[in-house]
C-alpha cells in the first residue's frame, strides 16, 4: 500500500484594508500642556541655582507634563475608511469608536480664532442613535478640518 500524499495548503492572506487618511491631533490641540510642560522646566532649571531639590523636582514635573501632553496626542487616532469613520485611543485604556457613513447625519466643523489662523479644528459627526453618547463621534484638533469634511462628504454621497 501506497503512503497518500498529503496536501498542504497554504492560509489565503487576507487583504487588509488601507485607511484613506491616518490621524492625529494637531499639536495646537495639546498647547497648554506643552507650555505648562517648558514653564515648569524653566522654574525648575532656574531654582536648582538656588535650591537643589526643588529645582530638579520642578524640572522633573515639567518634563513630566510635557511627555504626557505628546503620549496623550499620539494616543488618539482618527482613520477614515471606505465605509466610515473612526476614533480610537489607546493609552493605558483604550477607547474605539466607528460610525458608517448611512449613519451620519449632520457633520459640524468648529474653529476657535486661533484654530482658524493655524487651520486646526473640530468635526462633529452627528448620528442617529439612543443615547447622547451614542449620538456623536468628535475628531478634536484636526489639521485642515474643510479638507476632512469634503472627503467624509464624498463618501456619504456614494
């Protein structure tokens, strides 16, 4: 008797789907922790002439703030996709959130004074839902929201 072959066969690699845009908060978004951040660092370097340890304590909060005001920003990320858009945050939890296109029904996009100088802002996708939190999907501190609108805008007409 014969020993049977046996087949192989090898998994089908499955197409993974590309976002049509990858996104993070702008920096602008993420200022006053920045600022808060070089602040404390200044007062810190300046005080170690003076007294040690709260010098290098100051300086240690600065830096501190600084490095959770960028984890924050690259922790959050906005992706729109062929069939929708979504937030996601990862950190030390993380959050997910998606909304098809057919179920947004009203987009608003913000911009303080500041926003609008640096084209930095806000979009809001409204959508049908049961509860208030259910109800919205906010993209915070976008570079060039109009731009974002237009491409969602698209996609919602096809």
């Amino acid at each position: 008797m014969e020993p049977q072959e046996q087949t192989i066969q090898k998994p089908i690699e499955e197409k993974v789907e590309q976002p049509l845009e990858k996104i993070h908060p702008h920096y602008l978004s993420y200022l006053s922790y920045y600022f808060l951040g070089v602040v404390f660092a200044i007062i810190g370097i300046i005080a170690i002439f003076y007294i040690l340890i709260l010098g290098a304590i100051l300086f240690l909060i600065g830096v501190f703030v600084f490095v959770i005001g960028e984890t924050s920003r690259r922790a959050e990320t906005f992706y729109i996709w062929e069939n929708g858009v979504e937030r996601e945050y990862k950190m030390f939890s993380s959050s997910h959130k998606f909304v098809e296109y057919r179920n947004i029904q009203n987009m608003e996009v913000d911009q303080s004074f500041l926003q609008n100088i640096f084209n930095v802002g806000n979009i809001d996708f409204n959508t049908a839902g049961g509860s208030a939190k259910e109800e919205e999907l906010i993209f915070n501190g976008i570079k060039n929201p109009h731009e974002i609108e237009r491409i969602v805008q698209g996609k919602m007409k096809n």
